[in-house]
C-alpha cells in the first residue's frame, strides 16, 4: 500500500446508513484531494469495533480521528490542501 492510499480511512459497519453518506462524502473529497482512501468495517477487528464501534461512521487522516458520525467537510478540505 503506498503512503497516498493510507491518507484517508473511514471505518464503517453494515446497515449502517450515515456510513453510506460518509462513504460518498470522503470519496468526493479524496478524489479531488488526489489521494487514495479505503474502508473498513469495524466489526472485522475487535480492536477496531472495541475503540471505534459506538460512534461509526469515523473519518481517519493520516491515522488519526478526524471526525465521526458525520464528515466534517470544511476541516477535511482544509486538512488536505484544497479550497
């Protein structure tokens, strides 16, 4: 996985509809960003539902929380780079 794909990560479950949102939302914003981003289920890794599962869907940049239940657009555009 090279550094650009690791940029953006939204963790998500099933059924869960704002993780549908979210998804369209953080794909939008990478695409123009240019960088790569993937999902993951949280109910996958029991360290990841443990830490995360309450709150999905998460938005992680670069590793860390950057928002959750709802995709804080303005900060995220802002965090990478673009108007």
């Amino acid at each position: 996985m090279t550094e650009a794909a690791a940029r953006l990560r939204l963790l998500t479950r099933a059924g869960c509809h704002l993780c549908v949102t979210a998804a369209e939302t953080v794909a939008r914003i990478a695409a123009e960003a240019g960088v790569g981003t993937d999902e993951v289920d949280v109910d996958t890794d029991p360290e990841l539902q443990a830490e995360y599962g309450d709150r999905v869907p998460v938005v992680l940049l670069d590793g860390r929380e950057h928002s959750y239940f709802t995709v804080d657009v303005p900060r995220l555009r802002r965090d990478l780079g673009i108007p």
